[in-house]
C-alpha cells in the first residue's frame, strides 16, 4: 500500500497524520509525507528573498519531521519531501488528475478550553512567531524591490523630456494583470512593454507578460525587443 499524507502545520494536518498513525497498516505500507509552500516569484535576486525562501523551506521541512516522527513508532516506511508550487497542482500531481485512488479528509476533533490552552503553548505559539518573522521578512524584501524599481521608474522618466507630464507607480501583484489595470484605470491610448525573449519551453511553461497584456488590453500594445548586440 502506498498513501500520500499532505501536511500544512496545521491542526487539521496534524488530526490526519494521528489518524493515519491509529490505522492498522501492513508492514509494507509506504507513506510520502508532503509539504507544498508557494514561494513569490522574484526576478530580483536579493537577500531577503534568499532568506524568505529558504525560511518557509524551512518551517516546511519542520512539518514534515513532526509527521515523521509521529508515524516513526507504526514501523512502515516514510519518504518525505518539500515540494514548491501551487498546492493544488502540486497534489494534483501525486494523486492524479481524477483522484482516483482512495482519499480520506480529515479534520480537528472540538477540544474543551484547556486543551486549546495547551496545544497553543505548544505549537500555535511557535508557528505563529516563524509566521511573524515570515511576515517580517517579506516586508522587507517587498521595501528593498521596491526601492529598486523607483530607481528604474527614475531612469526611464529622463528619457521622457519631452512628455508634458509624467506619473510613476509600483503596484504589487501579477505583471500582466497590474499593468492591465493600470491601463484602464489610466483610461490609456497606448501601452508599451518590453519583451524579455523567453526560449520556447520558458514561454510555454511560463507564459509571456506582453503576450498576455497583448491578448487582453483594450487598446493598442507596442511590444519593444531589445535588439541583439553582435
């Protein structure tokens, strides 16, 4: 028998893996212990973005030694692994596009006030200050892009002396999407992009900010590639 055990932290995840450690399994059971963490895409390679990823691997990594260790005494095989993505696609994937083997949901029995007291010393407390420092941490790395991106904004307005008015922004949020609205909040006649000159396999997996601004804008869309130096 093979069985996927997803685990979050949370007291529902940790109501699964007791559930799944009170059945009665053949020695020959297999159980993948997985954690899926979505990690912000980030261009810019800085250390607060090294440090928030490598943090949330890590409070990752942590769930899935608990499950370990309370699945340890039932004496059945454990592979375990941190998978980064979408957790939807992510399970998706293990499972298969139908689920078509057999699932179980589980979740938290209502405890009386005093357990509540104690499972939040021990564990509530601890997850939500690596949360706090999480939050902390993408505060940061969000000042530092940020800062970085009113530098290109600054550079890219001298080029535009000639334009009788010049407003900046830095909106947070999917490129394509912010730059859309932006347009039609703007109520704009022309957007202009660049294209990055993604290979193909990139693209397909990717997608294309200025293909996708292209096939949604409401107006014209000039896309700028930057030309090859020989």
């Amino acid at each position: 028998m093979r069985i996927v055990l997803a685990t979050d932290g949370s007291k529902d995840a940790r109501a699964a893996t007791v559930f799944l450690k009170e059945l009665a399994l053949p020695p020959s059971t297999t159980v993948r212990i997985v954690a899926v963490v979505t990690v912000p895409d980030i261009a810019l390679d800085v250390s607060p973005a090294r440090e928030f990823t490598r943090a949330v691997r890590d409070e990752a990594q942590a769930f899935v030694e608990t499950a370990r260790a309370t699945l340890a005494p039932q004496g059945v095989t454990l592979e375990s692994e941190v998978a980064v993505g979408d957790p939807r696609q992510q399970m998706k994937t293990r499972f298969g596009p139908s689920a078509s083997c057999s699932h179980s949901a589980c979740r938290a029995r209502p405890r009386s006030p005093a357990q509540r007291g104690g499972a939040f010393a021990l564990s509530d407390h601890d997850t939500r200050d690596a949360g706090g420092q999480l939050l902390k941490m993408l505060k940061e790395l969000e000042a530092e892009r940020r800062a970085e991106l009113e530098k290109v904004l600054e550079r890219a307005a001298t080029h535009l002396d000639r334009i009788t008015l010049v407003t900046k922004t830095t909106p947070t949020g999917n490129p394509a999407d912010e730059i859309l609205a932006t347009a039609g909040a703007f109520d704009a006649d022309l957007i202009v992009v660049g294209a990055r000159g993604m290979g193909g396999m990139a693209r397909l997996l990717l997608g294309s900010v200025s293909e996708r601004v292209l096939r949604h804008a409401r107006c014209p869309v000039l896309i700028v590639k930057e030309h090859s130096k020989a």
